[in-house]
C-alpha cells in the first residue's frame, strides 16, 4: 500500500524510532537537580566567605574589649569593688569571643579547601547528568542516511531489549543490483563496451524509474 511504502522510505536525519523515554527523562530530572544544588552550595559557601572575612576584623575588636574587662574586674577585684563571680563572668566572655573568633578564622583558612571539594563533585555531577542526557538522546533513532527499510522487528508499544536489532536499513545510493543479461544480448554490449560506449540502465521502483551506473 502507499502507507506502507512511505514508511519504508527514509530521509537522513528523519525520525524512525522513539523509545518510551520517561523512565530516563525522569532520571536526568534528578541529575539536573543534583548540579543545581550543588551549584547553589558553591554560590552560599562563597558568600560566607566574604562574610566570615569581614567579621574577622569585628571579632579581633570585640576580643580586645573583653580582654580589657578581664584585665579591668581584675584590678576591681583586687580592691575589692568587684566579686569573684564578676571576674570569672568576664573571663568567661572573653574565652568565647576567643573561641568565636578561632572558629571562623578556621572557616576562612579552609575555605579553598571546600570550594576545591564542590567543584570536584560538581563536576562529577556534571558527568553524570551529560551521561542522563545521552540516555535520553539514545531513545531516539534517526536515519543515518536516505534510505529504504528493508525490515521492521518490532511494533507500535512494544518492549524491546538492550542490543536488540529494531530495524534493517539500506542506501539506495550504494545499492549493488546484478541481472542476468539474456545471451542474445551479449554480442551488442560486448561490442558497445569496446567502443567505448556509455550503457544506461534502470530500474522501476514502485512506479518510480531509477537510474542505475554500470560497473
């Protein structure tokens, strides 16, 4: 029928087969989201960063202070204007102020570190989401060249299994045809050979006249 020599013909680059592709669309969903959050981690870790570094210059401020008021409770104390609890508080202050100041330096030392960390796994996911991207181009097969399929092996929904052969297809531009030539022609080919001459030949395709090359 015409439908079905219509679809046995093909153009290069035309779609001949579309895979159920939801099951891979929606592994390359989650791919994608990996890259994004890592991504939005890189960007946070750098805008920490940039504040851990200029709280620094506040904090080595706030230490000084709270070492003044230890060394201030502790003349208070000596002369008895100031209670124990009071200095111990005060060196209790300045201890945090300490620890906070010794935590976030630590923060921005290790910072490169870190960044080094997340880039590596974001690459890796970048990996991993052009290796998903590829599955889903892969559930798509397109004609190599212009063609004619010489054989369907499967159907409309059905299941088909990694390695399995789904189509046969072959160039017409490269199609090799040999014909018995009837002895009665022999002499005046042979003949037309010799001289030189150029043999046309052709062949009727589904009504259509196709000229062939003599090799």
């Amino acid at each position: 029928t015409a439908y079905r020599r219509q679809r046995q013909m093909c153009i290069r680059d035309r779609l001949l087969i579309a895979l159920d592709d939801r099951e891979v669309q929606f592994v390359l969903a989650q791919r994608d989201a990996d890259v994004k959050e890592l991504e939005a981690k890189i960007k946070s870790e750098k805008l920490k960063f940039e504040s851990n570094k200029n709280s620094l210059e506040h904090e080595q401020e706030l230490i000084d202070l709270a070492q003044v008021s230890v060394e201030r409770m502790q003349k208070l104390v000596e002369r008895r204007a100031a209670s124990a609890a009071q200095y111990d508080q005060a060196i209790e202050e300045f201890s945090r102020r300490m620890l906070q100041f010794t935590n976030r330096k630590l923060q921005v030392v290790d910072f490169e570190n870190q960044l080094a960390t997340l880039q590596a796994n974001l690459q890796k996911s970048k990996a991993i989401y052009d290796d998903a991207k590829l599955d889903v181009e892969r559930t798509k097969i397109y004609a190599p060249y212009d063609g004619r399929i010489s054989r369907d092996t499967v159907e409309m929904g059905g299941r088909v299994q990694p390695g399995e052969r789904l189509f046969e297809i072959y160039s017409q531009a490269q199609l090799e045809i040999r014909a018995q030539i009837p002895t009665s022609y022999l002499r005046k080919i042979r003949e037309a050979v010799d001289e030189g001459l150029k043999l046309r030949a052709w062949m009727d395709v589904d009504g259509h006249e196709l000229s062939l090359i003599h090799i």
